[in-house]
C-alpha cells in the first residue's frame, strides 16, 4: 500500500563555495598556479599582478553600488546593493607590502622552471627501427610489435594473440613463425632487454649484448637452465650444478644483479614529466628560533580589472541607461561575486595552510632544531586539528600535497606524521624512529645469514622497543625491505 508523508530532516550539505575551497587547499604551489591561470581565464573580471600606480585614486572612489539603486526599472532585475565596488580595487589604503612582506619576496613570484620537450619510449623504439633492413609487411609487423609493448618494456602477449589481433584490426596476415623472426627483431632495439616476454627473457637479452667473459657465461647458464634456484637464491644447488668456486659464482650474480629488470622504466625520455618539486613552505632557524615562510607563488596579487572600473562609472554617469547596458552590469555583478568569492578563498587557503604547518613545526619543534629524528614526536591529523581548530580532512588535505624546505632537505609534510608506541621505559615514541633501528639493524646484518623475523624482534627488544614478529613484517615491508631468504648473498 502507497501513502504519502511528511518528514522532517537536519541533514549537513557541503556548499560549492566550500567544496572549491578544499580543492583549493589540497593544491600543491604548481596545480595552485595552474588553477588560478584557469580562473583569470574564465572570470574577466579578475586580473593578476599590480595595477598601474598612474590610476588617479579619485577615479573611483565616489563609485558606490547605491547609485545603482536609484533606477527603479532595474532594481527589480539586479540587486546592486550589497556589492561594494572598493573591495575589489588594488588602489585601497593599505599598502601592498603589509600583505606580503612576511610571507614571501617579490623574487618567488617570476620563476619558472621550462621542460624540454622530448619523444615518448615507443615513438623512440620506432625511429630506430629505420636503422634495419624491413619491408613494408615486416615493417607493419615490426611496429606492431612495439606498440604491444608495455611501460616496463614488456610484451605481456603470446603470439598467437598477437597474429589474431593483426589478421582482425589490422588487416595483416601473417604466422607465429614470421612473427617470431621479426620479434628477433625488436629484440635488437636498446635499451636491451626490450621487448621480452618474462623476466627472464629480459634478463638474457641482457646477457647476450654483454662483453663475453667467464662470470657472464656462467650468469647467462644459471639463467637459462637454474633461473629458479636462482630466483629462490639456493647457492648450494647452483655450486653443485656448475661445479663452481664460491668466488666465480659471485661475481656471476654480480652480473646478474646489475641488470635492469624494467628495461623500459629507465627510458629518460619517457612518457612521464619531469616532476619539480616546488616547497610550499620553508622553515629557517634564526637566532636558535624557527622562521616559517609560505612559498610567495601561493599570495597572488589579484584586482578587480580596470575595464569593468571603466563599466561600472561609465554605467553610471550615463542618465538613459539601455537595455544593453543594464545586461552589462548584470554580467558584471555575476563576475564580481564570482571574482570576490575567489579572492576571499585565496586568502582563506593561505591562512589555512600557514596556522596548519605552524602547529606542527610547533609540536615538532625539536626536530626541527636539530634535525634529529629520534626526536620526531608521535603525531597523528587530530593532534593538529586540535590545534588549529580545523577538520581532521582539512589537515589531511594539507598534508597529503604539500612540500616543505627545511634546513635538513625538502620533504613531504605527511612524513612527519606517525603513530606511537611506548618503549621499555614507558616512553611514548614514534613509529619512524623504529623503522630507522630496523633498517639500520637489518643493513648492518650479515648478509650470509640474514635475521629472520623473529630474530629482529628480538633484538628491537633488546634495544628497548617490544614489538611483535607481525609488526615486524609490516615494517619491513612498509620499508620495501625482502625476507630474510631473499636478502642472502654468497
């Protein structure tokens, strides 16, 4: 049965406004800038950097939205009252240098840092497919070939796939011994290893474009026939098969180990940009105190545009206003809002990442002094959103992005941020500082017999830090660091 009711509801809704200005603060200084091109793009109103000094301060000075008032006809389409016109003029009474003078210097402003422009890894790999002897079937063939292969420099496809895939969206017929022959081919294009199928494919491909010598040999051996073994690092089984001195076998793992197992990723004019990390903050110690500067490209300096000034007077002095200038304010008024409310956001998005990272070179204050990171107290967002009196999101949103310079490198904020533990002595202490001990105890091992799990539980505890063998594990991993098997050398 259908009925209809009534309901009542609070319920708590994100404005635009509000979800613009989140966007806003989780910027990084380079989107930030592309950001604001975008917006002086699209609001004509606004305009970027300063304004002529020859304006004569009295242009505009007797321009009040209360003149807009007086027309009758017009007030019912437009309301002009609580528009303040001065707001967005750049010729107020206060000084340019009382906004920017302790946040950033007018030479932060005019950098740039140009990228050269370069060709992607497959557009390089075709070009030198000009250097073979191909005909056109075999060329067709040879980039397709190329274009199947993946970021890493991969062929992740058998070639049945591949000779199916070229009879239906290509149009060229051909056979898997064909294709074999011209994957020899692409095999031949640098960097070498390219175009493999599996590890190890790549890793003879290698191999076979080395200086022949006694260790490369018997690294090309153990790959073909003990890849395996290899893999599983079973030293023994590989000395017994090879009948092998210990010495001959290392310096063949030697060659094996410098290999590159994605041959594609170490292209340099790849696909990927350049990143340049631009510090959204920098923290300088002065006279044994802290000094926290935000980067000057995040205050922009933004008017109202001298034109729309000109408008507004013109709009003004005019006794018979037209319907199309009317249509012109009313544009005008839409821009204004849109251009105040950018403004205002701007200027709340400083002020929100400036009192962010206050509070935290404030609750990291030692480290920051001395740069040591045994000194990096537990810190998680709520910390600092107590602090500071903002949402935890809003913390989150700073940290995630933004850079800060300080005297011991350039790092992410959110580096700082750990959870904590307490040591033998009741001591609370963070996270970091333990998995600094244990990669530091796991690289002074000995790597013959690397420590198990549970023996670098034990000796954390012996350090003073009782922590279980799974926390252990999540560590290492979290530091990119293998199991004790795979970290044995011979």
């Amino acid at each position: 049965m259908l009925k209809h009711s009534l309901q009542f509801k609070l319920s708590q809704k994100l404005s635009p406004q509000q979800i613009q200005l989140m966007k806003l603060i989780q910027l990084p200084t380079q989107a930030f800038e592309q950001r604001l091109e975008e917006e002086l793009v699209e609001n004509p109103a606004l305009e970027n950097g300063k304004e002529e000094e020859e304006k004569n301060e009295d242009d505009f000075s007797d321009i009040s939205t209360d003149d807009f008032d007086n027309d009758d006809d017009y007030n019912e389409q437009i309301e002009t009252g609580d528009i303040n016109i001065d707001e967005y003029l750049s010729n107020d009474e206060t000084p340019d240098y009382k906004y920017q003078a302790n946040n950033f210097s007018d030479d932060d402003e005019d950098r740039s840092m140009p990228l050269a422009a370069g060709i992607s890894f497959h557009q390089d790999l075709i070009n030198q497919l000009n250097t073979f002897i191909l005909n056109d079937n075999e060329r067709n063939i040879a980039e397709f070939l190329v274009g199947s292969i993946d970021d890493m420099g991969y062929i992740r496809r058998t070639v049945q796939d591949m000779v199916d895939d070229m009879a239906f969206t290509q149009g060229l017929y051909t056979d898997e011994k064909t294709v074999e022959r011209i994957l020899l081919v692409v095999q031949e294009l640098e960097p070498s290893g390219v175009a493999a199928r599996d590890l190890q494919e790549c890793l003879l491909l290698q191999l076979k474009h080395k200086t022949p010598s006694e260790s490369v040999d018997l690294a090309t051996k153990i790959i073909e026939d003990q890849f395996d073994a290899f893999t599983k690092k079973h030293y023994e089984k590989l000395l017994q098969k090879f009948d092998a001195s210990k010495d001959q076998l290392r310096k063949a793992i030697d060659e094996i180990e410098r290999l590159n197992p994605k041959p594609g990723g170490a292209y340099d004019g790849n696909q990927k940009m350049t990143e340049h990390i631009v510090p959204d903050f920098t923290i300088r110690i002065v006279d044994g105190e802290l000094e926290l500067t935000l980067n000057g490209r995040n205050a922009p300096e933004l008017h109202v545009s001298k034109d729309y000034q000109d408008m507004l007077k013109t709009y003004k002095d005019t006794s018979n206003k037209s319907n199309s200038q009317k249509d012109a304010v009313q544009f005008i008024k839409q821009k204004l809002d849109s251009a105040k409310w950018f403004i205002d956001a701007i200027k709340q998005r400083s002020e929100t990442l400036y009192v962010t990272m206050n509070a935290i070179i404030h609750y990291q204050k030692e480290y920051f002094l001395d740069g040591e990171e045994s000194n990096l107290r537990p810190m998680i967002l709520k910390d600092i959103a107590d602090l500071v009196g903002l949402d935890i999101s809003t913390i989150s949103r700073v940290a995630n992005s933004k850079y800060v310079d300080t005297p011991y490198g350039t790092k992410l904020i959110k580096e700082y941020f750990s959870e904590s533990m307490t040591n033998d002595q009741g001591e609370e202490v963070s996270t970091i500082e333990i998995k600094n001990i244990l990669q530091q105890v796991i690289a002074d091992e000995d790597k013959k017999k690397p420590l198990p799990d549970d023996k670098l539980a034990e000796l954390l505890l012996e350090k003073g830090y009782p922590i279980a063998r799974r926390t252990i594990a999540k560590y290492r991993e979290l530091l990119d660091i293998p199991v004790a098997r795979l970290r044995k050398k011979i």
